[in-house]
C-alpha cells in the first residue's frame, strides 16, 4: 500500500495540497476564456482525481530505481509513465466536460472547455514528472533512514557483544588471584582456605545475579565490593584496612555491575600484597556537576617499579567505559612513589 494511503491524515494534507495547486491552474484558465466559477468547475475536480492518479508514480519509482543501472532505461519508463498517466486524466477531463456541459449552468462553456485539452494533457505529464521526482526523493530519505537505523541496530549488537565479552572476562581473571590466595592459605591456614571458598562461592553467585543488567545501584556494587573484600580480609587479616568516605546521594545512582571490583582488586593485589604492614585503602565516592566520581587510593611499595601495575582489570574497565559512555566517562590513574589512586567518573543516573 502506498505511504500515503496508510493514514488518514497524510491522505487529508495531500488532497488539500492538490485542491490548493488547482486553484493557480484555474486562474491559467480564466486567461484562456474561462470565467472563473467554469474554470474552477472543470479544474479542481479533475485535480483532485489526478492527485489519486499521481499515487501510481510511487510504484514506477519502486519499479524502476535509481541504483538499478541504466539511466536511459529509468528515464524512459518515467517518461512512458508520465505520457499515460496524463492520457488516462485527458480521458477523464472528456468525461468530465460532457458532464458539465450537460449542465445548463455550463452550457455556455464548452467550446472553451475544448481549448484546454492541450493545456491538461501538457499540465499532465510535467505534474507526474513531478510526483516521479517527489517520490524517489522519499525513497532516498526512507533509505537513508533504514540505513541509518540498521547502522544503529549493528551498533548496538556490537556494542552488546563487546560488553558481554568483557564482563565474561572479569570472573576468570578474578578467580585466578582468587585461586592463588586459596592456595597459598591451605598450607599454613586450611580453615581460613575453607572460608575462603565458601565467600568466594557466595561472591560469584551475586555476580550471576547482577550479570543480566546493563546498571545497578552503586549500593548494590558496594556489596559487591565487600564481598570481596571479606574473601581477602581472610587471606591478609589486619594487614587490609578499608576507610569509606559515601556521600549519601550517590548510593542509588546506577552503574555498570562489576566496575568497582576491579579497581578494589587493584588496590589489594598490586598494593596491599606487596606490603609486610598492609596499609589502608581510601574509598571516596561523590556527585560532583552531574557525574559520580569514585576515587581509589591504596599505599604501594615505594621501591616497586611501574605505573602501578594496571593489568587486566583496568584495561577493562577503561574498555567497558568506553563502549557504554564513550568520552562521557573515564578512569584515570596516578602512581607515585608510595602511592597509587584510580578516579573513575562516569554520568550518574537513577534510572536502568
């Protein structure tokens, strides 16, 4: 079904269109001979037939489009079209005029209305030219459109694909470091090796349950975190100290799951690990000019080289960011001797 046809609004603009452009046709009459009220009887109904007459330019331009190749063959068609389209309306202007002339009223009038055959048949062909050149203007933009929208659709399976790629990868790269902590606590602590694990199953089941949503509430990712921590509090007992600085407002902002974790693991693995004392680790989390910003600071030894040792959990992180905010989030990172801070800002919202 032609666009138009489909709603009725779009039928009721178009026919006003065509009721409107008979009138300057009309008005070419009137300087033909035609007194206004004949010219005005005979032109704005057959405008309104061909307006209905012009809809079948849109299969011509189906049928024959710009891309197909030829362009001596489109044209030909176009023009085959044009020239039987304005016969099939002279035919119905005959029809017409014997019913006007039939009428007293218009009696007068049909020697005149003999003299515009010419004219419509002329008229005609360079008004189904036109809705020709209208209709491959909508097929362009309709193309366009579709083009623009699958590019979008692609986009988006990409972008879906990349994410669940990264998000697969943070459960091996964290049950690794996980799995060298149970092994190094069987030895001197088999029970603590024991507690471990079972923290570290009930961590990865949360992770399951947070794995099918693209953001939950910064809450809900401090839990997260606290799990993990409680699974290293067994391995490095006093060593690891954590100080919380929250703002409130933040706690039901919504975030990508599993953001935090690496950068808490970072801390942990690359800086309290390597410390005979442990130290303590900074955790400030605030809204600051519409985005949330989260900062990570942990103690590192001062003689280790590198800028910190980012690894995989950064990387992905940093990748993660891009795919979801593009350059409306970061993470950067700062080593110094001693030190080592991680600052992740990102949009906050409220909504999934």
């Amino acid at each position: 079904m032609h666009p138009i046809l489909g709603r009725v609004t779009r039928l009721a603009t178009y026919v006003a269109v065509w009721a409107l452009a008979a009138v300057p046709m009309a008005a070419v009459s009137t300087r033909l001979g035609l007194a206004w009220v004949d010219a005005l009887a005979l032109i704005v109904p057959l405008f309104l037939v061909y307006s209905f007459v012009c809809l079948s330019a849109w299969y011509v331009c189906r049928g024959f489009p710009l891309r197909s190749g030829s362009m001596l063959r489109v044209l030909a068609s176009c023009g085959l079209a044009a020239l039987t389209a304005s016969a099939v309306w002279l035919a119905i202007a005959r029809a017409w005029m014997s019913v006007l002339i039939s009428m007293p009223t218009f009696a007068a009038a049909s020697m005149r209305y003999e003299e515009q055959l010419p004219l419509l048949f002329a008229v005609g062909v360079l008004l189904f030219l036109l809705a020709i050149a209208v209709h491959y203007a909508w097929l362009a933009v309709e193309a366009a459109r579709d083009a623009e929208r699958q590019r979008f659709e692609l986009e988006a399976v990409t972008r879906e694909a990349e994410l669940r790629a990264l998000r697969a990868q943070l459960n091996p790269h964290f049950l690794y470091n996980s799995l060298n902590s149970i092994s190094a606590l069987t030895a001197v602590d088999p029970a603590g090796a024991r507690r471990m694990c079972l923290l570290l199953g009930d961590f990865l089941r949360s992770t399951l349950s947070v794995s099918g949503h693209n953001e939950i509430r910064l809450a809900d990712e401090l839990a997260l975190a606290d799990r993990f921590l409680d699974i290293e509090q067994i391995r490095f007992g006093p060593r690891l100290r954590v100080e919380r600085r929250i703002d409130p407002s933040a706690s039901a902002c919504r975030v990508p799951p599993l953001i935090l974790q690496p950068l808490v693991e970072n801390a942990v693995v690359h800086g309290i690990a390597g410390l005979l004392d442990g130290g303590v680790i900074h955790l400030d989390i605030a809204r600051r000019n519409g985005s949330l910003s989260i900062a990570i600071e942990n103690p590192r030894d001062a003689d280790s080289s590198g800028a910190g040792s980012p690894g995989v959990g950064l990387d992905n992180v940093r990748r993660r960011l891009a795919v979801m905010f593009g350059r409306n989030a970061r993470l950067e990172t700062r080593a110094e001797p001693g030190l080592f801070r991680a600052q992740l800002d990102l949009p906050w919202s409220l909504h999934d």
